[in-house]
C-alpha cells in the first residue's frame, strides 16, 4: 500500500482554519469548565478534556503550517 505524503496533501482555506480553531477552542473551554461542575451528569472526565485539548493543538498545528 502506498504511503501518503501529508505535507502534500492541500489545506482548507485559511476561513475554515481558524473556524476550526475558534470551534475547538470552544469546546476546550467547555470541557475544562466542566470538570468542576457540581452536576455529576455535567462533568467531563479527564479524558475528554485531553481529547478537547488534543482537537485544539492539531487544529492550531495546521492553522500554523498554513500560515508557513
């Protein structure tokens, strides 16, 4: 199977790259602020908020390989 050459492969335009940014910024934030949440059902597990986190550097990670 061939491999591919992510580096190659074309981003989306800078609007929708820092869409992205903002939306996972979001949700990091959401995340965090919940896992303190005196709702039991509200509270977010320390792996989702890793997750949020993780969604957030690779959404920053391509904003800046677009940026150069």
């Amino acid at each position: 199977m061939p491999s591919r050459d992510a580096s190659r492969e074309p981003l989306p335009p800078p609007h929708d790259l820092v869409e992205e940014v903002v939306v996972r910024f979001d949700a990091y934030a959401r995340a965090r602020a919940a896992r303190d949440s005196l709702f039991p059902t509200a509270r977010t597990t320390p792996r989702q908020e890793q997750r949020a986190f993780d969604d957030l550097q690779a959404a920053v990670t391509r904003l800046r390989k677009w940026l150069g």
